[in-house]
C-alpha cells in the first residue's frame, strides 16, 4: 500500500517549462550558442541538468552558466502556474494522511517565491531543493524520514525522476504534464504512466492505495481491469479500463477562411490531432462533440455531419492501452474562433486541410483528413 508519496516539482506540480526555456535560452546566447525552440528543448534537456550543459556549453565554468541562468529565470518565473490538478492531488493525499516530500533540482529560493504564491509548501511534509542529482539524494530521504520502499511512490515528469524512483527501490509514476515526451518516458520504463496527477488520484482510490494488483482482477462495467505480468506492474493495466471499447466523439472544425483547427497533445505521442472525447452516458453523440469542443476549446459549433466511424484498437501513440470507437464529424465554427485551450492539449493552429496533412499527425486524424479531402473532391 502506499503511504508515502515524492514529488518532483517542476512539470509535475508546476509549470515552469516557459520560464525554464527562456532563461536556457538566455544562457546559450551568452555563451553564443543558438537558441532552442521549444521542441528541441525538450528532447535535448536532461537531468542532471550538468549533462546538458556539458554537451552545449562546455567551455563555459558552471558557476557562469548558473549565474545565467538564475538571473534570468528570477525575471522570468512570474510566468509560472500550478498544474491543473495539482492542488487537488495534494489535498486528496492530505486528506489521506499520506506523507508527502518533494524531491527536485529547483533551486530554494526559486521554490520559496513560487510558493507564496500557491503556497504548495503546506502541503508538503519536508522539502527536498537544489539536488542536481537525485539518485544521490533518494537513499537520504528514505532513510532520514524512516521511508519504507514499497510504501513509497516518486511521481516526476522526466527519465531521471524514474531511473531515481529504481535507484532507491521505489514505485513510480510519470506523469505527461511536464518535460519529457511519451517515448521518452515509455523507454524509462516507470510502473504507471497517466495523462495528470487526477488520473493517478483515480488508479489510487479504485486500486485500494496500492499500484499492483490481483492477477485477472476485473470488473466489466467500466471498472478496472488491472492484471500482473510476472508479478511488475505493467503502466497498460494500471489504467480504469471497461472491458468493452470506448466511443468517442471527435471534429474537424472549420472557421471562415475554410482552415481546419489542429491541437498537439502529449497524451498522443505529442502529435498534432482534434478536439474529442468519451460520450457520457445518456448524452447523443452531437451533445458529447459540442460539449467536448467547448471544453478543450471554449468554440461553439454548427453545421455538424458525420464522416466516418474509426477502429483505434491498442494504439502505440496513445499514452495507455485502449480500445476506441471513433466517431468523426465535421463542423463549423459559430462566432468569433477565438480559441482558449483547456490543460489536455499544449498548442493549437489553424491551417488548411493541405498545410495540416505535412504535420506530424496521429493515425486516426490522418484518415479523417484524407476522408474530408476525398469527400469533398467527390462533390465537384
């Protein structure tokens, strides 16, 4: 059972990945280096962060570079926010009594100044800052605060966060709300992985505060399905899983210049896809799709028609093992296109159907566009 819960803090329960680039940023173009965009970044940033340093900037002292680095991200960390659901993990593990510590390079005074703000310390038994290499920390924490191994869980964002979780003898769980893209985390090899913390907060309550389970334990009215694989959790299961598959609702939106609207989400491999969702029960699938759009985009929409109904069966771009029943509109935006993206996806475009086919898209939205684009072909 656990009993003890680590949490990283940047990407898992705060967002500082804006301020975190730009102070990078500033620091390479000091030392004259060219700078990143935010996707390189995050393919090239790791932890230890003197890792990353030593590949870009080796010629500069590390003491210069942090002197950088600091300087500006102490201009620039009003940009960062507490994750959605973060707040409400930590009171769910307060009202719970679970012991809570944070384990994280942040640099004290940084973490001091972020909290005044949401105040996340209180939630915290003992902080844990300034640690450039965790894995050389994690055998102190368990020890000094009596920690006992498999009552524990370390929840981070980033490969180093599961490989410290390993190094101490510890649970998991990787959350896709931070620095490190799926791939990067699927080849860590963490015990679960979730979409955000509230997703965690699910596995744990209907799990019985424990992340393995009873070999072929099921229920099949959209319950879990949760099974061992040699006796090491495997992230698939450890997932609310029905035993039947799960229809879903999803559009290709246009506005008034005929551009489509594209969302990048991590939860799909980072790749570009559309507004959609799970159809609640007693809703029809129209009311599902303008509720989905107006929540993940805050757009409302007419002119809605069906185009075609797609299997997604054990999908490798999708974060966790699933079974979907897609059911794919087209639809028009009513008003102003002014978009206003939830937390599930990280960025949005506009482009026409040609410029949005050369993205980097998942399957299922690839066979959408080629379906509206043969279908409207079809009419001239």
């Amino acid at each position: 059972m656990i009993r003890n819960i680590i949490f990283d803090w940047s990407g898992t329960l705060v967002d500082d990945l804006p301020a975190v680039l730009k102070a990078s940023n500033y620091v390479l173009t000091q030392a004259g280096k060219p700078e990143m965009t935010l996707d390189t970044f995050r393919a090239e940033f790791q932890l230890p962060f003197t890792t990353f340093y030593d590949r870009h900037t080796p010629e500069v002292p590390m003491a210069q570079l942090e002197e950088w680095f600091h300087a500006e991200f102490r201009r620039s960390q009003t940009s960062v926010v507490e994750l959605p659901h973060a707040r409400k993990f930590l009171e769910f593990c307060r009202a719970h009594k679970l012991r809570t510590f944070l384990l994280s390079t942040v640099h004290g005074d940084h973490f001091k100044v972020q909290c005044q703000g949401n105040r996340f310390d209180l939630f915290l038994d003992r902080p844990y800052t300034d640690v450039w290499d965790k894995r050389e920390k994690i055998h102190e924490i368990l020890h000094d605060n009596k920690l006992k191994p498999e009552e524990t869980l370390f929840i981070g964002d980033m490969e180093h966060d599961i490989a410290t979780a390993k190094h101490g003898g510890i649970h998991s769980a990787a959350v896709l709300t931070g620095y490190n893209t799926l791939a990067q985390l699927r080849a860590a090899k963490p015990d679960v992985i979730v979409e955000h913390l509230s997703e965690l907060r699910t596995i744990l309550e209907r799990n019985n505060f424990h992340l393995t389970a009873p070999a072929k334990t099921r229920v099949e009215d959209g319950g879990l399905k949760m099974e061992k694989d040699g006796g090491h959790p495997q992230s698939a299961t450890l997932h609310p899983r029905s035993e039947f598959p799960i229809t879903t609702v999803g559009a290709l939106i246009f506005n008034s210049k005929n551009e489509v609207l594209m969302l990048r989400t991590h939860k799909w491999s980072n790749k570009w896809g559309i507004p959609g969702g799970k159809i609640k029960l007693g809703e029809t699938s129209e009311a599902a799709l303008r509720r989905e759009i107006k929540e993940e985009t805050n757009l409302k929409v007419n002119q809605i028609q069906f185009v075609l109904v797609q299997d997604c069966i054990h999908s490798k771009e999708f974060y966790r093992d699933a079974h979907f029943v897609l059911l794919n509109y087209t639809c028009r935006v009513t008003g102003k296109a002014d978009v206003k993206l939830n937390h599930e996806a990280q960025e949005f475009r506009w482009l026409k159907i040609a410029a949005a086919k050369k993205l980097k898209l998942n399957k299922p939205t690839k066979i959408l566009l080629e379906a509206v684009k043969t279908k409207a072909q079809a009419k001239l």
